[in-house]
C-alpha cells in the first residue's frame, strides 16, 4: 500500500505507473497492425483446409491477441517460470495431493456407477480401461465442474502469432477453424490459455482426427454429451498406443545398489530384467508372468526424494495425450484410486521447487560438460534427472537427480575450468 508512504514517494510512483502503462499501451498498439496481417496471412492454409471465408472472417471478427497468457515469446517480458502450467511449478508431493487425489476417488466411484453402461461400451470398443477415462476427466475438469474461461480462437491465434511453438499452434488453429466450418458453434469454443476444448481439454486436431459419437445419438457432441467426450479420449489414447488390458505401471521399491540415474525411456526394459537387478512391487505382491515380459523404464519424478516407479506403455500412451510425467502418474494413481487401491507406498521427502534459472542453469552446464542434454527449458523430465544423477556419480556427489543450487555451482566451476 501507499497511503503511509511520503507523498514524494507517492508522486515518483504514480510517475513510474504512467510510464509503464504509456509503454504498455505502445507495446500493445504495434502488434495490433501486425496481428492483422499475420491473421490474414492463414486464409491460404485455411483455404485449403476447406474453410469458407465467411467462417474464416467470422471467426477473426474482433478477435486480437491476449498478450497476458503463458509460453509466448515477448522481447522483454520477464519469463514465467515453466509458463506456468502446475505440471511443472509444484513439486510432485504437491501436484500428487493426498487429499485432492482422494477426493476425485471419491467423486470418479460415483460418475463411474452412474456411467456404468457407457463406459462398459467404450471400454469394450477401444480396450481403454473405465478407470483412466473417468481419472483423465476428473484430471481435467474435476469431472465436468471447471468451465474454461477462454475464446479458443483468440488462444490459438495469440500462441501461433507469437507463441514459443507457433508452428504448432498454427496448425492447431487451423483445426479450430475447421471444426467451425463443421458446424461447432463459436460459444461452444471456450478453452484453457492453450486452446484445448471439451469435458476432458483436447486440442482441435485431436477432436479431428478422434472424435466420435459416443451415445449413439448421431451426433458428436464433446461439451455436453460424456459418453462422447468419454469415448472421444478413449479412442485418443487408442491411436497412441495403448495395450489393452496392462497397467499403466507399478510403484517399485529400489535395490541399494540402483539409483535415479537408471530412470528415463532410452533404459526401457523387460519388467524380468528390473526384477533380476533387484527391484520389487512396492506392494509385496509379485509381478505375473505377462507383466515380466512388458518393457518399462524408471521414472522418479522425484529424484531420490520420492517413490520410484516402472513406467509401462500405457503411462507413456497417457503421457502422450500430456506431455508431462507427473500428469501421467496423477492419472494413473488416480484410476488406481478409483479402482479401490492406489496409496503411494514410499513416503515423500523433504525439497523445493527449483526456478527454472537454475534447471535451465543446470541444464546448459551440463550440456557444454558434454552430457547429452536434449531441451534447455528449464523443465525437469526424465533426461533431466537422468543427466543430473550421471553428472553427480561422476563426480562423487550425493546422488539425488534434481536440479538445485548446489549442482548449479559445482557443474559451473567445472565448465569454467575448461
């Protein structure tokens, strides 16, 4: 507050706001022009793409970029520690909530009796099992009571205007497009700040290439119908991959001798093999001899400071459909849950959060020390860990695979030492 400042301060403050918001305004006034010309720029693809020109302008009408969202790419715009998005600002004990994880539990028994029929269908058509489904919803949309705020086309034209992944989101717009020239009306299009749309949040080339009539209505019907929104991720993860009939994975329990630097899908191997280098079910129970044969890889989202897990194909089909291992590990545990089971055995210990400075630190040292480090992004996957954990053996270290100060330090006295 200003009201018990001096009133100098107060004037050299309110000077300072003026300017700001002069800039603001400026900033704001030349990429409106600009903004024009790149929108009208997309009527050749979306021509092509079967779009009219009455869509096509009825869409853009009014329509100018929302500066304000995550993951764009802004001369001068302080940088949003991993645009945001909770996947990749809290910590996995936080993201992976007792109580929160719990309460969905509670709330997905009771959609999946009330579904019973259609999911049994769904289950039966695609080999996607009930349990993920109603978790991916319950993930989503906390099974159907959030409401994305946002225009969709205003998102998507925003993130492929100026966007870090603008070729991405150009095509995807172009889908948007595409699914208003279909006949999906314009206020059914309200998304995430990423542009994903429906009861369970997919993006506009998924809903072209995946959706279909669930309940039998004839129609196709994502925002108000479950069944097809149901049967529409269904048939997403489907197309990605998914094994009918396998788990997505099992919380294990580490040998001594192993560590985080074993994790990540470049060491994917059968389940037998984990088994024989001294892994076992956290549960106790043993594996069957369907799952031996089944590749998985080591996932410690985590590092050293939490459960350790063998991830199967399905929790990487589910990690396709999200590109993050926590989202995949939430559902996962969350279907777990619903099913009747699902506690982590291994407790969560003690650790922060790193800012992205310091995991995009992290990274780009151990790059230039000749580590193979894919993404600087200041995102911690698996590679990441996997990288750090390598780096700390080498170098007699504690071997915890997370991203902190500590490992910052030491990987910059070594690069400059080069």
């Amino acid at each position: 507050m200003l009201l018990n400042r001096p009133y100098s301060v107060i004037l050299a403050v309110t000077w300072i706001a003026a300017v700001c918001a002069m800039a603001s305004s400026a900033a704001f006034a030349k990429p409106s022009t600009e903004f024009s010309a790149f929108i009208e720029g997309l009527w050749p693809d979306a021509k092509v793409a079967g779009v009219s020109r009455k869509t096509f302008d009825t869409a853009f009408a009014g329509v100018e970029p929302d500066l304000t969202i995550p993951d764009l790419d802004l001369p001068g715009r302080p940088k949003i520690d991993n645009s945001g998005q909770a996947e990749f600002t809290k910590t996995a004990v936080d993201y992976l909530s007792k109580s929160y994880l719990q309460g969905l539990a509670v709330q997905g028994r009771k959609f999946l009796a009330e579904h019973k029929a259609a999911l049994e269908r769904i289950e039966g058509l695609t080999g996607v099992d009930r349990y993920t489904l109603v978790a991916i919803w319950g993930r989503e949309t906390a099974y159907g009571t959030y409401h994305p705020p946002n225009d969709a086309i205003r998102m998507l034209a925003t993130l492929a205007y100026t966007g870090k992944r603008k070729d991405r989101f150009r095509e995807e717009l172009i889908a948007a497009l595409v699914m208003l020239q279909q006949g999906i009306p314009r206020s059914d299009m309200k998304s995430s700040w990423a542009g994903a749309v429906g009861l369970t949040q997919a993006m506009p080339t998924e809903y072209l290439k995946f959706a279909i009539d669930g309940d039998g209505d004839g129609k196709i019907d994502i925002w108000r119908s479950v069944a097809d929104a149901l049967a529409f991720t269904a048939k997403q993860l489907e197309g990605k991959g998914w094994v009918r009939g396998a788990r997505w994975g099992y919380e294990v329990v580490a040998p001594p001798h192993a560590d985080c630097s074993l994790e990540g899908p470049p060491d994917a191997r059968p389940i037998g093999d984990w088994v024989r280098m001294g892994f076992k079910k956290a549960s106790g129970n043993p594996f069957t001899k369907a799952e031996l044969a089944s590749d998985a890889y080591l996932m410690m989202p985590a590092g050293a400071y939490g459960p350790a897990f063998l991830a199967a194909q399905n929790f990487r089909v589910i990690r396709l459909y999200n590109t993050s291992d926590l989202y995949a590990l939430f559902v996962g545990n969350l279907g777990d849950r619903i099913r009747g089971g699902g506690e982590f055995v291994t407790a969560w210990k003690s650790f922060s959060q790193p800012k992205t400075r310091t995991v995009e630190g992290v990274q780009s040292r151990l790059k230039q020390l000749g580590y193979p480090m894919d993404k600087i992004d200041g995102k911690i996957g698996s590679n990441t860990r996997k990288q750090i954990g390598l780096y700390e053996k080498a170098n007699g270290l504690s071997i915890d695979c997370w991203p902190s100060e500590r490992v910052l330090a030491h990987a910059e006295s070594q690069a400059a030492g080069r």
